[in-house]
C-alpha cells in the first residue's frame, strides 16, 4: 500500500475525534485512581482499541455517505468523498481494522470484547440505518459514549454512579442535537437527510 494512501486512511480515520474516547477514563477518574500503575495502562490499551474501532466506523460512516458528502461545502473534501480515496482502499481498511480492534479486546477479556463488539455493531447500524432517522440518529450517539463508560468500568472494576451514566447520556444526546440542528441550519437536508 502506497504511502499516499495511507496518509489519507490516517485522513479518514479522523484521529481528531479519539477524544471521544478519552470517556473511557471516567469510572478510573472518579474513583480516584487515575495514577495506579496497571489500571491506567490497562484504560490506555482500551482507549486505543476504542480509537481504531471508532476509526474504523468513521471510514465505514464515509463510504456509505460520499455521494451526500460531495454536496456539503466541508465534507466534499474529504479523502472519499473527494475521489482521493478508493472505495476499494477504504473497505478493506474498515475490515483489517474491525477484525484486528475485536481480536485485541479479545486478548484483553470476553466481557471487554462484549462491549467493544456491541460498540462496533452500534456504528455500524448507524452509518446504514440509524442516521437516517432522526430521534435513532442521536440515540445512538449516545450510546456509543455510554458503551465506551462502561468500557472503562469493566477494564478498571470500578462500578460507575447512575447518576454519572445518566449524565454522560444526556450531555452527548445535547450536544447531537446541537450539532444537527447546526447542520440543518448550514446545509439544510441536501447533505443530510435526517
């Protein structure tokens, strides 16, 4: 694979968003054990399963969505949507990187695995059916940063507060609809359906 192509893989895997899943810190930061050795690389291992697993659904959430995204005044330029990145490249990089981010929280432990599957199968059903409906659209938003709470929670053991979850739901289902209401805005429904 050419070096150019895997510039724009790294392009398309945004690594901007990874900090999403600085969340799965949460249950390890309040119970006040960010610093104990094991448990935070431990969190760290699962931080970069989640980045190349989110990884794999934003290229995947791309390939699903170029024809939309060549008409948005941002998303047209894209590696995809803008014809730099082969169909073909990015498909076989959802499927090395789905494959190789399951098999390592697999290694790590089967109910971690569970929670990763479950995060992954999420994205999934986001980018081909979710997102086209509005209220699923946002849903699903935020249960992806609640699974990746809960992510931390197995790795560390620390049992995470209702009332913190509840949180989490409800400040990223805020910030989805922040984000699509500005869309609409912006762009209106021509890049955009739901």
């Amino acid at each position: 694979m050419r070096l150019k192509t895997l510039r724009l893989l790294l392009k398309a895997a945004r690594p901007n968003q990874w900090i999403k899943n600085l969340i799965i810190f949460t249950s390890l930061i309040f119970a006040g054990q960010l610093f104990t050795g094991n448990l935070f690389v431990n969190t760290l291992y699962g931080f970069a399963i989640f980045c190349l697993l989110s990884s794999t659904s934003y290229v995947l959430n791309d390939i699903v969505d170029y024809p939309m995204d060549r008409k948005h005044p941002r998303k047209k330029f894209r590696p995809i949507a803008s014809g730099e990145l082969s169909i073909q490249d990015a498909s076989f990089f959802v499927f090395v990187a789905s494959f190789v981010g399951l098999l390592l929280a697999l290694l790590y432990s089967v109910p971690f695995f569970i929670i990763a599957f479950a995060f992954l199968l999420l994205h999934f059903f986001y980018s081909l059916y979710f997102k086209h409906h509005a209220i699923l659209d946002i849903f699903a938003i935020s249960f992806s940063f609640m699974l990746r709470a809960f992510a931390g929670q197995v790795i560390t053991g620390y049992h995470i507060q209702i009332w913190l979850v509840l949180s989490i739901f409800f400040i990223s289902l805020f910030l989805a609809t922040v984000k699509r209401h500005a869309e609409l805005v912006t762009t209106g429904t021509d890049a955009r359906k739901a």
